[in-house]
C-alpha cells in the first residue's frame, strides 16, 4: 500500500508541475500581449502607426539604430584595432562587408 501511495504522490506532482507550467505559458502571452500597445495609443477609427520608440522585444534587430550604432562602434574599433597592432583584420574586412551589405 505504501508503494501505490507513492506512485500516486508522484504523478500528481507531475500532473502538477505540467498544470503549473501550461498556466505560466498563458499568463505570459497573456502579458506579451498588453506590453505591445496600451489601448490608449491606438487611435480610434484609423490605422496603427508604428510606436515611435525601440521595439526591444521585436524578432527583427537589423533596423534598430542603436543596435546599427553599437555594430558601427564595434567595427570601427576592430579596423582601428587592426591598422595600429595589425590584429583582428580578417574580422574587420568581414564585420564591415557585413554591415555594408546590410545597409
């Protein structure tokens, strides 16, 4: 009787612990969905504009401007890095025609 009691005590914490996460998985898409836009900024009647801030949550980084103006920073330090110690050239010529071809 004790083994069964033990079995069962297991696969309800099991049961548990799914329910528990399933419940957190909802309230997080839940919370993603009202930090998007606050019904406020939304005007009535006409289209959404894009919100004029970083969108830091967003999939897409390749047109923020400060993740371009850390990029540009990082790949100027290694060209400079690599005209005065002629260290890291490869990764320069590279990071730039990265960027280049980005923008």
């Amino acid at each position: 009787m004790n083994q069964a009691r033990r079995v069962l005590t297991g696969c309800g914490l099991v049961v548990g612990a799914a329910g528990f996460f399933l419940l957190g998985i909802g309230v997080s898409q839940r919370a993603a969905h009202r930090q998007e836009a606050p019904p406020s900024a939304v005007p009535s009647g006409g289209p959404a504009s894009q919100p004029s801030g970083r969108r830091i949550f967003s999939p897409s980084i390749a047109g923020d401007p400060y993740v371009l103006q850390q990029w540009k920073t990082a790949v100027e330090k290694m060209e400079r890095r690599c005209r005065e110690a002629k260290e890291f050239c490869a990764e320069a010529i590279a990071a730039r025609e990265q960027m280049d071809e980005i923008q």
